[in-house]
C-alpha cells in the first residue's frame, strides 16, 4: 500500500477547478502547462502521489515540485516555471561576428568546390577551425546551431536572390525617351491623328529548339487519361531565332526565322520593313545593343537608305522596354508550347505560320506603366 503523503490538502474554489478543467481539457494551451492542471486537480480529489503520477505520465518529483509550488503559492505559481536567472551565454558575440562574417564569404575561398554554403558544411568548417581561430565554445557547433545564429541576423547564405546591374550610365535617360515615344503614340491614337513616322519595335527570340518525340502522343481518352500522354524521351533537331518586327500603331508582326542570327539576317528584317512601308514614311526602330544592329554590314546598308530608319536603343539591361518582348511571351504562351516537330523545316513553317495567325487578329500593345517617366 503506497505511503500517505504528509503534504497537506490542496483547496480548492469553484473558479480554481473550473478554470484547471479547462486547462486540462486545452488542445492549445503547453503541454506542461496541461500536465499540471492534471495534477493539481488530481491532487485536490484525494489521490496519492504515485497514483497521480502514473495518470498523467509524469515521475513523482514533477508531481511533488507542482504540488510544492501550488500549496505555497497558489494555482497560479504551481503552473508556471519558477524564475531563475539565466546562464551566461557560451556563444559570445564575437563568436557569432565570425560565423556571420563565414557566411558572408563563399566557400571556394576557403578551398571548397561548392559555390555557395549548406549549414552542414558551414558547421562542419566553424567546428574545424573554431579552437584555432579562438573561438573554443564553437567547437561542437551543429548545423542547428550555426543556422540560429544566421538567423538572429537575417543571414542565409544557401539561398541565391537574382537582380539586375545598371550598366548604363544613361539609363533613364534612354528609358524617358522610350517611354516618350510610347506616351506620343498613346496621344495620337486617342486623337485619332496619323503620324508620317511608323514606330516599330524589333528584337530576336534566339534558341527555340527544334524537338522531336521518339514515340507518338497519346490523345485524351474518355475513362482512362484526361489529358495527351507523351513519351518523356525526346530528340534534339537544332535551334532557330526568330527575328521580328512590331508594328505598335496596328499590331502587324513582320517576322523571320533564320538558323543564325547575324548581320546578313538582321538586313533581311530591315529589308522587309523597307518594302512593307510607304516610301514617303520614316520608320522608328525600336531595339537593343545587339552588335549585328550596329555592325560594318548593317551601317553600310542604312547608308543606302538615307533618312528611311530611325534608331531608337534601349538602355543594356533594359531590353524590358521593349514591347515586342511582350510579344514573344505570348508566342511562348500559344503556338511555341508545348511544340513537337519531325524537322527543324517543319518548325520554321509552323513558326511562319503562327506569326500569320497572330496577324489574322492583331493586338495592339500598350505601355501603361507611364509612372516611370517621373523615376
């Protein structure tokens, strides 16, 4: 028979017991804060130590320190922690200052093959050299522990984030002037006044890769796949670039494909803007810093027509300006996705062919982030 214990009665009103039912019925509340509801009320009812132990699952000195602490200071005291003062911290600020400044560097320069960190070789590197360096506490450092330090300062160095470098000194100069020309077409469309000078925007979408299927697709079948089935084998045809012209006061696409993309190509798209417009009109071009754009080949031929083309450059690095990209993207969206050939003539023509398409139903383009203008 287990021994009485000589504690005395715990008591208890009918808001204490209400209030330590609720608490130990929570499925939110901490689980230690749970576990010394139990006792408590357990303890109130009359049962011995042992016994409460073994309903809440708990050793006899968690029961006995609860208890302790609720008899002397009441319920609220025995479901708390007790106050203690802390340890002075091991890890010192000069120890997380060098595994910050460790993760600022890449591991290459410190031997590695790996272009970047992963907290295991991070961890593995500071518990290397900690001693040496004269940082001991950090000698059995674990990953967990690097990563909590990287953290208090916001530091993860196994993530890449991506941006985009100005390297152009005239950046928004170039751009405001881009953005003007936009903003002038806007005006004279909603005026419905006509221009003696066409503008067009003209870039390349290099690299569309010729692919074949090494088995045929599967079409839709109704109670066995939803959706087309295809082999994930494929074969490599070559690539072509696809050069084209837009036309942003109707939406007209003047577009060629070609296996290279050179000057010599570069001149066949001028030659055919030349022949496609009015002899009376001047055509603005719109375009990057493309070298075929400004090569002897290309001068030569603008030379030969004298005040016909207007180049207008995007900044580097800014060839998002330029709406015809927003062409291409829907090119990529419709007819290019997903695009399965035999042969790379059979992908110029369905190319050929889907640039028609789009000129069956133009679509203008349009700037509207005109906000720019005021960066």
């Amino acid at each position: 028979m287990p021994r009485k214990s000589q504690r005395a009665q715990l008591v208890l009103n009918e808001g204490e017991v209400d209030m330590l039912t609720k608490l130990s019925l929570s499925r939110s509340a901490e689980k230690r804060e749970v576990e010394r509801a139990k006792i408590l009320l357990g303890y109130a009812s009359g049962k011995e130590i042992s016994q409460v132990a073994k309903e809440v699952r708990v050793s006899r000195p968690t029961v006995y320190k609860c208890v302790d602490k609720a008899l002397a200071a009441g319920i609220e005291m025995g479901l708390k922690d007790k106050y203690h003062k802390p340890y002075e911290p091991i890890i010192t600020g000069e120890d997380k200052a060098w595994v910050i400044n460790l993760a600022c560097t890449k591991p290459t320069e410190h031997g590695y093959a790996a272009e970047i960190w992963s907290h295991s070789t991070l961890a593995a590197h500071v518990r290397k050299h900690a001693r040496k360096l004269g940082h001991p506490s950090l000698c059995k450092a674990v990953k967990a522990t690097v990563w909590r330090i990287l953290e208090e300062s916001n530091i993860r160095p196994h993530k890449i984030r991506y941006y985009l470098e100005k390297r152009d000194e005239k950046f928004e100069e170039k751009m405001h002037n881009i953005l003007m020309i936009y903003k002038e077409l806007e005006t004279y469309r909603v005026g419905g006044h006509k221009l003696n000078i066409v503008t067009v925007s003209v870039d390349e979408k290099p690299g569309v890769q010729a692919i074949g299927n090494t088995a045929p697709d599967l079409s839709p079948k109704l109670g066995r796949h939803a959706t087309w089935s295809r082999d994930y084998e494929y074969r490599r045809l070559g690539t072509v670039s696809i050069l084209a012209a837009l036309d942003l006061h109707t939406g007209h696409v003047i577009g060629q494909v070609y296996r290279r993309h050179r000057s010599r190509e570069f001149i066949e798209l001028l030659k055919a803007l030349d022949e496609y417009y009015p002899k009376e009109h001047q055509v603005r071009i719109i375009l990057d810093n493309h070298s075929a754009h400004t090569s002897k080949e290309t001068t030569a031929y603008l030379k030969t027509r004298p005040n016909r083309f207007i180049y207008v450059h995007t900044p580097k690095h800014g060839s998002w300006l330029n709406l015809v990209e927003a062409l291409f993207g829907k090119m990529a969206r419709t007819f290019l996705k997903g695009m399965r050939v035999q042969s790379i003539e059979e992908l110029e023509k369905r190319i050929l062919k889907g640039i028609q398409e789009i000129n069956d139903s133009p679509v203008i383009y349009r700037w509207k982030k005109f906000d720019l203008l005021s960066v």
